[in-house]
C-alpha cells in the first residue's frame, strides 16, 4: 500500500520543456509545451515560491498558468522558473512527492 494513497492537489499549471539550439557560436533556448502538472503552490520562509508534485520538474523548465480548482487564473499570468529540485522520502526511503524552487521567469513570452 501506497503511504500516501490519497493527496489532494489544489493548482494546475502549464509545464513547458526547453531546447538548447546551437548555431555556429550563438546558443538559444526554446521552450515549448508539455503538459498540465496537478500542483500545490505556496512561500518559504523567505517568501521564495514553493511547488510541491508527484512529477518532478527538471531545473530550468517553466510552469504558467496556475489556476485553482474553479479553473481561476492566479498569480496574474506569470511564469516560473524551476530553479532547485527535492525529492521527498517517506517513512519506507522512497520518493513520496518532488519539492521544487521556482523564480520569477524574466524573459520573452511565448
């Protein structure tokens, strides 16, 4: 049995992957969409923001569009930035969930 067999996820978001291109000496990243991800989202205690899901979210990659369970845009259409990446073990030395660290992404819309 499964310790955690029933969690509930309050948010979805958009996930999107990224692509490195390299032509001659210039480097691009482009992103493009993967996915809705079910996540629960919320601060540190240094007002960092904190996504908790069962899938993990490699470094780098982006997550918009966070909506709750009405399907309600919050956050005001922003776009986060993975930028640190946890599993979570339960009382078995297993990954439970994946804690990740987002930024606000700075950059070109898509």
């Amino acid at each position: 049995m499964h310790p955690a067999a029933y969690r509930r996820y309050k948010f979805s978001a958009e996930h999107y992957k990224f692509v490195k291109e390299q032509v001659g000496d210039t480097s691009t990243i482009k992103y493009y969409f993967s996915d809705n991800i079910a996540i629960t989202a919320g601060l540190d205690s240094n007002s960092r923001m904190i996504i908790k899901s069962d899938r993990p979210i490699m470094i780098g990659e982006l997550i918009r569009n966070i909506k709750d369970a009405n399907n309600n845009l919050i956050l005001d259409d922003m776009v986060w930035q993975i930028s640190a990446l946890q599993p979570v073990l339960n009382a078995f030395n297993t990954i439970d969930s994946y804690i990740m660290r987002a930024v606000k992404y700075t950059g070109n819309n898509f």
